[in-house]
C-alpha cells in the first residue's frame, strides 16, 4: 500500500475513533437530559395504566384494522418499525406526508433522528412525553420495545414494518455501515465484502462496537438477539411473535405491492401511497453478489433469512386474498401517478449525485467516507396545485424532521463536525 494512502488510512481511522468518543459525550449528557422511564411510569392513573394502553389482560394478538361495519374508514393511529436498508425511508416519507396533511401527532425522538438506537426504545426518549400522552403515528429508526410502543397509541393502531432479502439487506448494509465497525478495519483487500464472508467468524466480534449492523440486521431492530443459536426454538417463536404484533409486514423487492396492502387496509387514497424512491445509492456503489457470495451472505444471516422466508410467503398468500387480477390493476395505476408526479416535480426526470444537487434542503444524509445516496432537484417551475407535494415527496428525512419542528441538536452537531472534517 502506497504510503499517502496509508496514512490517510490511519487518519480517518483516528478520526473515527474521535468521533465515536466525542458522539458518545454527547449521548451521555442526552441522557442525562431525557427523564427516566420510572419517572413516566410513576405518574400513570390510579388503576396503573396510561390512556394510550391496552386493557390489563388484553391478548397480544393484533385485531383487524379496519373493525367498523360497512364503510371503510381511514386508519391515522400507526406505528411503522423502521427497519435498516429495507426503503424504509420512502415509507417514512409517505407516513410524514399523511401525517401533516391530516395534522395528526407524531411521537418524535428527542435530540437525534433516532429513538436511541441501537438501544431499546423507551417512551421517555419522545420529543415532549408526558406520562399518559398518547400519539397517532410512531415512525423513526428504533429497536423494537413492544410494550413500550404500545403504551404511546390508542389500543386499534396499526402495526407495520418492512422487511428485505437478508443477503442484499447484508451487502447495503456493509458497505453504508461498515466504516464505523472496528472489526472492518482489519479487512485489506480490494473487496471487502467478499473477504469478509470468506471467514466471517474469523472478524465478527458480537460484543465489537456496531457489530449489530453485519449480522442478522432484521432480528436485532425487531428487538431479538441477533446471535442466537438457529436452532434455538425461540427463533421461531420470534418470528411467530411478529406476526402476532404487526398487521402488514411489507417486503421491499415487492414495495409497489406492498403499497397496494397497506392503502387497503389502512382505507388511504391513491394519492397517499405515492412515492419517490430516497435514500438510493447509486449504481457504482451497489457490487452485485455472486451465487456464492449469495449464499455465505444468507448463511451468515441465518435468523433473518428465516424471518424472511415466514414473511414472503404469508405476504403472497394476503396477495392472493387480494386478488391477483386486482392486484395488478392497482399496481399499474400507482405507477401511472408515480411516473406522472415524476414529470410533474423531479429536474431532469431522475436522482443525482449529491454534488449535483442544487438546494442543501434536498441534500440527503451520506454515509462516512463517501457521497454515494442519491437525492433529486425539484424543478423551478410547478403549479400551485401541485407545488406543496411535489416538495414534501422530494424532501429527505432529516430535513422533513426538522420541518415539522423535531429537535435535532445531536444529529445536527454531528453533521458539523462531519462537514469541518470532511468526512
């Protein structure tokens, strides 16, 4: 290796370091700030239960979403699980949209884009919790807490996530996370990912510093251990757990589908489920996996490839309830309004790198290291009648946050110290 390039290997390495020291300073005076979670559940009403929670004794199993007899009516009261690298993004951007459009109250972290990840999420981590306050929509990164989710929406919410082909999920999540694992750094070779699977017990570390995000990625945000044995029974009766809970759980291979799902059983508009995809990498930095390296990834991810493979086929057996004739309808008409809004909002008709995007207010989050998330211009001239969507549907999350008034100091510091040292 070239000794310049050695050397800025060792500096970015240092500066890691430095960063993940100094960002854990600052999440250590965040929790000095946030109030406990005793103190939250000290203060419920006299019979022990908040508002928001279900009945003592009510069965875990979630109901139908829609119980009212005759007329559908829309559902407001979601909670979205917020899975990594599964397009999670374009939905968070749909459920924003609905959410201001209908002035519906969001349960928003406090500090960071996130409820604390990779720690479990507790309901003293909302932006502005009261002990028995109770929200509409539940929708940022978090590790699952069902329970405590459960005591922040009214008792019919609806429960969602989104789920992703474990070895693809793996290779996204390699190569966007992987400079902030340690264990990574000792990886020479040109191919990284390919050397990792060569042996991957030969760098993994279950206790290394954000280990969670290169194995099993699905399990641990579902709030499960990650590292448990595949034939431990409670593997599936994690996965039996999650169907239990969640009402729909989308797959992101089949998103237009799994659009067509969720506007059914939540009784929206056609115009609600409509989407531009954020958060996309571009083409150069998306390696392919080989049939082998195929399999070693779904081998190494073994408990979210089982997880998958429940949820595939339970979600082609809702599509066949659906209707296939139907469900082939509904799909080409949301991609005739997906590509009519295209027209309508998008400069040039498609993403671009970020350094050709024109407006910081367009600009998405990038991974350490490079600028690989493509994000879109909006074009100058829009009608009035179409102005306001067009904006919302292009805007990333983390100025959509801000947008609608999240506190983001943590996230925003952060981002300071990334752009005075280049990263």
């Amino acid at each position: 290796m070239p000794l310049p390039q050695k050397k800025r290997w060792k500096s970015m390495a240092k500066g890691l370091v430095l960063g993940a020291l100094f960002t854990s300073f600052l999440l250590l005076l965040y929790s000095y700030a946030v109030p406990p979670l005793h103190a939250g559940l000290a203060s419920m009403t006299p019979e022990g239960v908040a508002p928001c929670s279900p009945a003592p004794g009510e069965p875990e199993t979630v109901g139908p979403a829609n119980s009212s007899v005759g007329e559908c009516q829309p559902r407001r009261d979601i909670v979205f699980m917020k899975t990594h690298k599964t397009a999670s993004s374009t939905l968070l951007n749909i459920l924003f949209r609905f959410g201001q459009k209908h002035g519906l109250k969001f349960a928003f972290p406090n500090g960071r884009n996130d409820f604390d990840y990779p720690a479990f999420f507790a309901r003293s981590l909302v932006q502005d919790y009261h002990p028995g306050a109770c929200f509409n929509i539940i929708c940022n990164h978090m590790r699952f807490h069902y329970d405590e989710v459960r005591g922040l929406v009214p008792p019919n919410a609806t429960f969602i996530t989104v789920l992703r082909d474990p070895a693809r999920l793996f290779e996204s999540s390699f190569h966007y996370f992987g400079s902030v694992v340690p264990f990574t750094w000792k990886l020479s070779g040109r191919d990284k990912l390919a050397e990792f699977l060569e042996d991957p017990n030969r760098y993994y570390d279950p206790n290394g510093y954000n280990a969670h995000y290169l194995r099993n990625l699905l399990f641990f945000d579902l709030g499960y251990d990650s590292d448990l044995d595949p034939g431990s029974p409670q593997v599936q009766e994690h996965i039996l757990e999650v169907e239990r809970r969640f009402h729909l759980v989308l797959l992101q291979e089949y998103f237009d589908e799994s659009l067509v799902l969720l506007k059914d059983l939540l009784c929206w508009e056609l115009e609600d489920v409509l989407y531009f995809k954020l958060n996309a990498r571009r083409a150069s930095a998306v390696p392919r996996l080989s049939g082998e390296l195929y399999r070693r990834a779904t081998a190494w991810n073994v408990l979210d490839a089982r997880l998958y493979r429940h949820f595939n086929a339970s979600f082609w057996r809702k599509v066949e309830a659906f209707g296939q004739e139907r469900m082939a309808r509904e799909v080409a008409a949301l991609r005739h309004a997906n590509e009519h809004m295209r027209r309508i909002c998008i400069d040039g008709g498609h993403a671009v790198d970020a350094a050709a995007i024109q407006d910081s207010a367009m600009q998405p989050w990038q991974p350490l290291g490079t600028k690989s998330i493509l994000g879109y211009n909006l074009k100058k001239s829009i009608g009035q009648r179409h102005a306001q969507l067009c904006r919302r549907m292009l805007t990333p999350e983390i100025q959509y946050l801000m947008d609608l008034g999240v506190n983001l100091w943590v996230t925003k510091l952060w981002k300071f110290i990334r752009d005075f040292l280049h990263w």
